[in-house]
C-alpha cells in the first residue's frame, strides 16, 4: 500500500463523519432558526430573521447570558486561583514523593466523578434540613443556610461544586508542571534572600505562563458545558438565578412547548459568539506565550 | 519551637484539604449505607447499622437496570468506532500530514468548542424525522462527535512520541506505512493510547445533555439517575446515594490510569 493511500484510508472515514455531523447539526440550526417549526406540529413556514429579532427583546434571554459569562467568569479565575495556591503550598510544603502522590490521587478523584453525580453529592451536602454543611454551621451559630434557594447564594453554591472538581485536578496537573521546572533559577533566587512567594510569584509561575494559559483556555471551554451540573442541583432556578444560555435553550426547545426553531436561533447566536470569543482569545494566547 | 507549629499547621491544612476532596464522596457513600431514618436525623450520624437495601432498591429497579444496560451499550460501542477511526487518523496526522494536518487538527479541536445544546436542539428534529429518535444507534452517532474528537486529540501526541528512527528503519526494511503503523508504532504508544480511551470512555459515560434530548424510554444511566429525585413521597436520598455510587464506580477504577496518562502528558511538555 503506498504512503498516499494509506494517508486518504485512515483519514477520510474519521474526518468525514466528524465533518458530516458536525455540517449537519450547524446547517440544520440554521434551517430551523430561518422556521418557525415546533415539536408539537409538523407543519412550519419560513420567517426569515423573526426568531432572532424576537431574541433581542427577550429578557429572559438576556438574563441568561448574563449568568453565563458571570458563570464563565466565576469558576474559571476561581478554578485557576485556586489551582495556583495549593500547587504552590503543596510543593513547598510536602516533600516525601509518597504523600505527594496520595494528596494527588486524593485531588483527581472529584474530577473523575460524572457531574450528575457530583451533583448529588453536593445537593445532599447543602440540603437545609439534613445536609453536613449546614450541621457544621449550626455548631458555630449560624444557619440554616438556604445555599441552594437563596438566589443570590444559588449560582456561587454550585459554582464551588465546579471549582471542587477542576480546581483540585489543576492543581495536580500544575504540581506535576512545577516539578519538571529547572532548579537553577530557583537555588540563584534562594542566594539572594528572595522569600518563598516571591520565588513563585517572580519566577515558577512566569515560567509556567504558557501551560497555564492553556489550562485557562481549557478550563473555559469546559465551563460552557455547564449543564449537567446545573440542571440537577437547581434546573436553572430559584426564578432564573442560574439559568445560563444552554439551560434557557433546552426549556424553550424540548421543555416548554418544544419551541426548536426559537431554540435553534438561540443556539446560533452562542455558537457564533462562542466560536469568535474562542478564536480571539486563542490568537492572543498564543502571542502572550511567545 | 515556632517551626513545630508551622509543620503541625501545614499538615492540619492539608488533612483539610484531603477532606474536603474525598470527603463528600465518603459520605455519599455512607448514605448509600444508611435506612431514610438514619439520614433524616438533626445531628449527622456516623455510627448506624449498615444496609443494603438501597442498592437492593436500584438493582431491583427494570428502570434503573435498563439505563445501566444501555449506558454500557452506547458508550462502549462509542468508544469502540471511535477508536477504530480515530487511531489510525492520528498516526496519519502525526506522521505523514505535515502542511495541512495543523488545519485539520484544528478543526477537530475546534469540535470541543461546540456547544453540547448546538448539537442536541438540530438533532432532535432530524432523529424524529429519520425514525432513529429515542434509539442507541442515535445515541451512539451523536458520541461520535466526542469519541473521534478526543480520541484524535490524544493520541496525534501519543504518535510524535514515537522514536522517529524505529519508524524510518521499518520503513527501509520495505514494510509499508500501514505495516509500519500496525506492527511498530501501535505497539510502542499503546500505554498511551489506553489512557486516551479511558478519557474518552470516562467523558461520554459522564454525558448528560444529549442522551436527555436524544432519548426517552432507552435512556442512560446519567438521564436516570437525574430524574429519581422523587420516587414516592419522601426525597429517597439512601437510593439516591445509592444510584450515584453505582454511577460513580466506573470512571474511579480508571483513576491509576488517568494518573500515568498526566504524567506522560507533562513529561512531554506541556502542548
């Protein structure tokens, strides 16, 4: 079999699905974002730019943007800031490769979990009435905390489940970065008198900026897949205090009245939003790295 | 005197930060341990007779039984086509596509972008007008989004780091590109791979959204889990627990993996 033919046989079978599936779930928005089509009838017309105008007057929608990027916001400056103190406060702090290893198996756990799961956990932690938390808290005086119905507490309480999950396995990951970093810089800054923070803050972390960029842009990418977890600890709610983009799409397209085509329009305007915001942010990433 | 009490600090810290990694599994797992009664106390209880009711419970349940049936059809069959297609693709790009492979890898990167909502709301119209709505095959198909992506992804590095010479003196000896991948390179990323497909199998395992649009009586078991919230009157958070244990368990085993796939991934550079 010559170089070429081999190239076209494993390439085009795995391309071309990928390119089929991905061609038909866009066109197909498209279509049914130009409709007016809905799941509870086969019948449907064009209308042209109705559905995205009718966005632009929604406020429900707007709404749910704007707890998308608080979303977006929150869990991944939360994920990395709390990725970056305790890699750092680990690898001063334990030294022996042996608890350095259980502390990092004991961090990659949350991550694994599926997020329904996790989810569960953590609904049963913050419950009011029986969870751990709020025993805890009862023991110094305060609550019960309502973490999950208060609508201002709601979207920070399951951002924190988000953090615990992908914090802990960034900070493996960073850990595992640090220690493949080269000691001399470290050991001249140590000469100097240069305290511990300032030998991370001025030297491993500058070093580690292209890794952690992409973990950043990894970690922002995974936040918009947000669904699962927000729809089994609080389905969007109380009223539409965590009800972000993809929530509100799958309401109004599968929930309420299978409205698709209202839902399609919706899914367009975050994908192209998603898709420009990625590219941007990608170019400059890798201009910052260099 | 002063440096014992940082050390004993420090190590309080990091007990603290070990619990508050694993505990909330632990007592999830209690809980799947505990009768209702033993749950619904005012003071959590850590001492209580063990039963095993609640997993009597789920496994018991055709509904729960039949999530999990599916869930083990559609993600291996998934992982499995993914892997067949996706492998070879990522020998090709790592080795042999070197002024266009950038492109495609990007577009197979840029795959992840997606919005999982993007892909479910489209498709749930084009299944129930092909007939293949609430079926596996449409579940699997829609996983194959994921599972070619990640396995491409993964493993286009696992290939680079092949030694280069082994593959060329293969190639002097007269064996073809497709003997080359099948008998050398294969064999030398294999640990590598593995950990690839973990990931994979872990990432569509964990999948909610799309088997929540995609399907209705032949569900997975993510989708059933989410909705035994309310069985009966009172919320059954022993079964509950339960379900999520047993939820749970199949992506833990793979935790030793996930490891050694890390450090691999580290030790090659970071991409």
């Amino acid at each position: 079999m010559t170089r070429k033919r081999f190239v076209i046989l494993s390439l085009v079978p795995a391309i071309g699905l990928l390119a089929t599936l991905a061609l038909v779930s866009i066109a197909g928005a498209v279509w049914f974002a130009l409709m007016n089509r809905t799941l509870r009838s086969p019948d449907y017309e064009f209308v042209g730019a109705y559905n995205f105008l009718r966005l632009l007057r929604d406020h429900r929608f707007f709404n749910a943007l704007e707890i998308s990027a608080i979303w977006e916001l929150v869990t991944v400056t939360g994920t990395l800031v709390v990725a970056v103190l305790l890699a750092v406060l680990i690898f001063e702090t334990v030294k022996k490769p042996l608890w350095r290893n259980l502390i990092c198996f004991a961090f990659l756990v949350p991550v694994l979990l599926p997020r329904v799961a996790a989810a569960f956990i953590w609904r049963f932690l913050y419950s009011p009435s029986l969870g751990a938390i709020n025993y805890l808290l009862s023991l110094v005086g305060i609550g019960p905390v309502e973490f999950l119905a208060d609508p201002s507490l709601a979207l920070v309480s399951v951002a924190i489940v988000d953090i615990w999950q992908w914090g802990l396995f960034f900070t493996v990951i960073l850990l595992k970065l640090m220690e493949t970093l080269p000691r001399d810089p470290v050991e001249a800054a140590k000469l100097d008198n240069a305290r511990t923070w300032e030998i991370h803050a001025y030297i491993t972390l500058p070093m580690l900026k292209g890794p952690l960029i992409s973990l950043a842009l990894v970690k922002a990418v995974e936040s918009l897949r947000s669904f699962d977890l927000i729809f089994v600890m609080t389905g969007g709610g109380p009223g539409t205090a965590t009800e972000t983009l993809d929530l509100y799409a799958y309401q109004m397209g599968i929930n309420m009245g299978g409205r698709i085509s209202y839902a399609s329009a919706m899914s367009i305007l975050l994908l192209i939003v998603t898709t420009v915001a990625f590219t941007i942010i990608w170019k400059a990433g890798k201009k910052w790295a260099n | 005197m002063g440096k014992l009490i940082s050390t004993t600090l420090t190590r309080a810290l990091l007990g603290l930060l070990i619990i508050v990694a694993l505990g909330p599994i632990l007592w999830t797992v209690l809980g799947a341990f505990k009768e209702l009664r033993d749950i619904v106390t005012p003071v959590p209880k850590l001492i209580f007779e063990p039963t095993l009711d609640n997993f009597a419970t789920i496994l018991r349940n055709p509904t729960i039984r039949d999530g999990l049936l599916h869930s083990v059809i559609v993600v291996s069959a998934s992982v499995l086509i993914g892997a067949v297609l996706g492998i070879p693709a990522a020998h090709s790009l790592a080795r042999h596509a070197r002024r266009w492979g950038d492109d495609v890898q990007f577009f197979v990167l840029s795959l992840r972008f997606m919005p999982p909502v993007a892909i479910a709301i489209p498709f749930i119209v084009i299944y129930l007008d092909l007939g293949i709505y609430d079926t596996l095959f449409g579940l699997i198909l829609v996983y194959l989004i994921t599972t070619i992506s990640t396995v491409i992804w993964l493993a286009v590095p696992a290939f680079e780091r092949v030694p280069h010479d082994i593959e060329e003196a293969a190639a002097m000896e007269g064996c073809g590109p497709a003997e080359v991948f099948w008998r050398f390179s294969l064999p030398l990323a294999a640990p590598s791979l593995f950990g690839a497909l973990v990931f994979t199998f872990v990432l569509v395992w964990n999948e909610l959204l799309l088997a929540l649009t995609l399907a209705a009586q032949n569900a997975t078991l993510p989708v059933v889990a989410a909705s035994i919230t309310s069985l009966g009157k009172e919320v059954p958070w022993g079964v509950i627990n339960a379900a999520t244990v047993l939820l749970v368990l199949p992506p833990l085993v793979f935790i030793g993996l996930l490891m050694g796939l890390l450090n691999s991934m580290v030790r090659s550079g970071p991409k």
